[in-house]
C-alpha cells in the first residue's frame, strides 16, 4: 500500500441509521430461529450473549444519533460498520491485517522457541545457566514499550524493531511458565526414564516436554494477549513500512479518525479471540491428570 | 572380591544375583537442638546444625536367581533406601553392593523398579505408550515392541484397555501397568516398593496372586519392599526383617510354602505369627 494517502478520506457509502437497525433486527431474527432448529450450535446462553452485545450496540447508535455524545468522538456503529466495508473492498484492511498477523505471529513463534528453550535451560539443565534467571527477572519488569528507544537504535524503524517488541511481550510469560512446569517433573518420573537406561535427553524428550505442555500452553495464551496489547505500541516503529493495525490507530489518531481508530480496536479484539481459540485448540493433543 | 574382574568370572548359575555387603548408608540432615530431623537442605540463616542420620547399617544379604525376597519392616527404617542402592539411585556409606558379580553404580535396565507413586505411571501416555517406554528407550524396533507390549498386556490382564489413559484406570489397574511397565523388558531383578500399599485389602490380594503368576511364568528375581506382614509371608520365600531406624536385619525368615498359599493354614498363620512377634520385639510399646 505504499503511496497510498492515508487515512483513505472518503469512505464510501454510509448504511443510515434506520437501514442498519432494520439489518440488526433481521440478523437477531435469524439467530433465534437458528437456536430452535440447532440449539447446540447456537446455544441459548451465546443467545444471551448476543443479546447483550446487540443492546449495547442499538444503545450506541442511537446515541450518535441523538447526538448526545458528538459523533465526531463516538461515531456510530453503522459509520464503523460502512467504513470497514469499504476498506476492505479496496483491499486496504486485508495488507493491514496481513502485516500485523505476519509481525505477531514471527514474534510469537520466536517467544515460543526462546522461552521453552531458555526456560528449560535455567530451570532444567539448573546449575549451568540459573545465573541467567536474575538477569531475566530484571528484564522482565521493564514494560515492553520501554523498550522502543533502544529497538528503534538497534534494529532501525521497521518490521524487525515491531517484532522485537512483541517478541519481549510474549517471551516472558511462556519463559515462566517454562521454568514453573519443569518444577512440576516429578522425581519418579526422571527416575522410571533412568531405570530404562534413558539419559538426561531422553528425560527431556520423554518427560520434561510433556510435563511442561500445558504449563507452556497457558504462558503462551497469557503470552499472545500481551502481544495484542503491544501491538499498537510496536507499530509505532513500523512508520517507514506503513503498514499494520497499530499502525492504523496511530495515523488515525492524529488525524481524530475515530471511526478508523475503532475499525482498528474492532479487528485487533476479533484476531485476539481467533488467536486464543486457536492455542486452546491444542490444550487437548497431550493428556494430563486434570 | 571387590575386583571387577575376579567377580566376573565367579558369576554363573546357582551363584548370587544380588550382594549386599555390610552397607551403611546416612544421610546428612540439619537437626535442631531436640534432635528432630529438620530438612535437608539449610537455610543460611538457621542456626540448626548439621547431623547424620544413619539409615541403615551393617546390612549383609546374599539373594540368589529366582528368588522372592520380601523386605518387611516399621516405616522408616530404610526399606526404600535399600531399593534405591539396588536401583542405583544412591550409593552406600560404606561396605558394597554388587549385581551380578559387577559393583553397581547407577541405574541399569536390568534392574527394573516399581515405584509406589501412582504418578510414575505417565499420565500423557496411554497404557500401551507407558509400557512401551522401556523398549523404546532402549531402541527396539516398533514391531519388536509391539510385540512384547501385547504380550505383557495379556499378562497382566489389561486387554481392551491398551488405548486407555491413566487417568482413567482404577487404582488397581494403574499398578498392573506400573508393574507391566516394568517386567516388559525381562529384567533380571525387579524391585519394588510397596507397590500395593495404597490399594484396598481386596484388589491388593488380587494383585498379590498376579505377582506370584508372573515370578512363575518369567524366571525372575524379586525383591518387594512391605510393611504388610501378611503380604510378605504370602509372597516371598525369604522375608527379611528390619529392626527399626537404623535398619538392621533382625532375621531371615524362609518361608517354605509352595503357591498358592493358603492364608489360614497353619503353617501360614504361625510364620506370619512369627514375624509379627520379630516386629513387634522393637516396639515394646506399640
Ligand atoms: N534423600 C534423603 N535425605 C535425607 N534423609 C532421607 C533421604 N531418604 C531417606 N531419608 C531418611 O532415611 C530414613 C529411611 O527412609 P526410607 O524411605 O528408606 O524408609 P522406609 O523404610 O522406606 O519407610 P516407609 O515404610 O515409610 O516407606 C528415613 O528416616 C528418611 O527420613
Ligand atoms: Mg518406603
């Protein structure tokens, strides 16, 4: 999208008001017969649910409507609604989505490898690199964001220095959560691997692994929230490849584009629900105790 | 004796499997000034001093191939202490411990252990993948060990559960497969540690007739760590008894009962009668 001006200054054709409470109304009407014929696909309390949402929204539209907040500071659902249906018909959200998943998902994969294997070298292979764990405790206090000055200096402004950011957002919970499910190994466990003639290799394989797997698992959902939330902070750095969600914000931002701005918070909260739906669905592939 | 070499070569059939020579084995604790044993680990800021708690000692005892030889005592008296010289997880104070004519240092596939944790039994492992483990580890081919585990499934009487996983299974059916884990590979020895001490009285002597089935259908030595009188007497030809802290042998009761045993003949009643007493000797007040 290089080039392109951005904020894209018009926005295509706005739903009004009426026309997108009659589309609500329509879609609520649709799910309640969908919940009588599929009760378990569309459950009564995800009914609930949506219920609750779709008040908050109608509640929101009408109050732009009324004009008892200015619109300017809180546009209506429906502008939101139009705005995201233009951008993505000229193919703008999809390279913004498309740079942002690209950038967590690098950093995530780089958290994910450094923080077992660092995690499981101070806690499992202890007395070589404990004298590590202290350092990491420092580090780990100093916010992600504080971090922006010194990744600008040594990784430039880019992609390299967002990822960076994200990286150290996500590291630290899985490298906990590393380092408290070696703790868990058990002593017999080790022990059975030893009687069978296993070495310390194959404890790890065959015992450590597994044992942290869902320790590892909730560091990395705690993990790709933090990602989410640094996200809009890391972009900040990416201004020269313009390009991302965060980055998206920011611009609008100082142009008080609130309705981008929200386009943005809108697909960051969706991705972040697809992204933790999609670690959880790995919680069930190595069995445990409960 | 102590030369490898010359040992080696003493070692044949009818000749010891397991030697237990005149072992002391401590432990260094911290105690405080009542003498109580505190932790093992000190705190820098403690003002407890460090003590020895002596385990066991001058412990001897020969145990020959085929043997079942249970080793009865008061708890804490260094039953498992003495299970883990065997397996090679500690080593003696003093005196020696040999398998096979060779010292033992460190662990040895031909020395399988049951432990008595339930949480030895892999719970992200189903029963065929835990039983499994130890021919893989020791790199046997897939169909081999296949092969071996269906076998030993069979004898344990686990059929139809192969896909289970532990945390699934009843107690009872959890120690079969710490057991079948165990003698899979044929070890020459095979301890175990009070493997049915958390079982109902009913499962554990379901469980007591599975273990005499396999030391007859593999030609194997045992050697079973209780507290049961009656589990002991009912299983093994030697019971060994402990006095209390620090373990000694008090006697070595041979029992010489053909299985299946009976539990209320006389002979039964009366060794088992004994080695109550022999127990009983070091607690006058208990
Ligand atoms: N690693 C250790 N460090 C310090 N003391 C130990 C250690 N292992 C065992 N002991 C001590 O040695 C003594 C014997 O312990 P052991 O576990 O062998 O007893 P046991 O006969 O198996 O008892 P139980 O029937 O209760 O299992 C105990 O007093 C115990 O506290
Ligand atoms: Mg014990």
């Amino acid at each position: 999208m290089h080039g392109t001006v951005f904020p894209p200054l018009e926005i295509g054709e706005v739903l009004s008001t009426v026309h997108f409470l009659e589309i609500l109304s329509a879609i609520f009407l649709i799910l309640t017969v969908l919940n009588r014929l599929l009760p378990h696909i569309v459950s009564a309390s995800l009914m609930k649910g949506l219920a609750v949402l779709g008040g908050i929204i109608v509640s929101w539209e009408l109050i732009s409507f009324y004009e008892i907040i200015n619109p300017v500071l809180l546009p209506p659902p429906s502008r939101v609604v139009s705005l995201m249906a233009h951008l993505w018909s000229i193919g703008f959200l999809q390279t913004q989505i498309y740079s942002t998943v690209y950038k967590i998902t690098y950093a995530f994969t780089l958290a994910l490898v450094s923080g077992v294997t660092i995690g499981i070298m101070i806690s499992y292979f202890s007395n070589t690199f404990s004298f590590l764990e202290s350092f990491l405790n420092a580090i780990r206090v100093v916010p992600a964001p504080a971090w922006l000055a010194l990744a600008i200096l040594w990784f430039g402004i880019g992609h390299a220095s967002a990822i960076f950011i994200i990286w150290l957002g996500i590291f630290f919970p899985i490298l906990l959560s590393a380092v408290a499910g070696v703790a868990k190994v058990e002593q017999v466990q080790v022990e059975t691997v030893l009687t069978f003639g296993g070495d310390k290799y194959d404890v790890l394989l065959e015992v450590v692994l597994p044992v942290i797997y869902h320790h590892v698992l909730t560091g990395a959902r705690i993990g790709i929230g933090i990602g989410w939330i640094t996200v809009v902070t890391a972009e900040l750095v990416s201004v020269s490849a313009n390009s991302g969600l965060g980055w998206m914000i920011n611009d609008s931002r100082i142009l008080l584009d609130i309705t981008t701005v929200m386009v943005g918070m809108f697909l960051i909260g969706f991705l972040g629900i697809v992204s933790d739906a999609i670690i959880n669905r790995f919680e069930g592939l190595v069995p445990g105790w409960d | 004796m102590a030369m490898r070499g010359e040992t080696d070569k003493r070692f044949g059939p009818g000749s010891h499997v397991v030697e237990i020579k005149d072992i002391k084995k401590s432990f260094y604790v911290y105690v405080d000034e009542g003498q109580t044993v505190l932790s093992e680990k000190r705190r820098w800021f403690s003002r407890k001093k460090p003590g020895e708690l002596v385990a066991i000692k001058s412990f001897t005892l020969d145990v020959d191939h085929g043997e079942f030889v249970a080793l009865l005592g008061p708890s804490g008296c260094g039953k498992s202490t003495l299970l883990r010289i065997l397996a090679g997880f500690e080593t003696p104070t003093s005196g020696f411990v040999t398998f096979k004519g060779n010292a033992i240092n460190g662990p040895d596939p031909q020395r399988a252990m049951v432990f008595q944790s339930e949480r030895a039994v892999f719970p992200w492992l189903t029963v065929e993948g835990n039983i499994g483990l130890g021919p893989k580890l020791q790199g046997m081919g897939k169909k081999a060990r296949k092969e071996a585990v269906a076998k030993t499934i069979e004898l344990v009487e686990l059929k139809g559960f192969e896909r289970a996983y532990p945390k699934t299974l009843s107690g009872g059916m959890l120690q079969r497969v710490a057991v079948a884990r165990a003698i899979v590979n044929h070890p020459e020895l095979l301890l175990m540690d009070e493997p049915f001490g958390a079982l109902d009285a009913q499962t554990r002597n379901h469980l007591q007739d599975h273990v005499v089935k396999i030391w007859q259908s593999i030609e194997q030595t045992i050697i079973f760590v209780t507290h049961d009188i009656e589990e002991a007497v009912y299983l093994a030809n030697k019971v060994v008894v402990f006095t209390a802290r620090p373990g000694e042998i008090k006697e070595v009761v041979s029992i010489n009962l053909p299985h299946p045993r009976d539990r209320t003949s006389e002979e039964f009643i009366g060794l088992r009668n004994h080695c109550t007493r022999l127990i009983r000797d070091k607690h006058p007040e208990g």
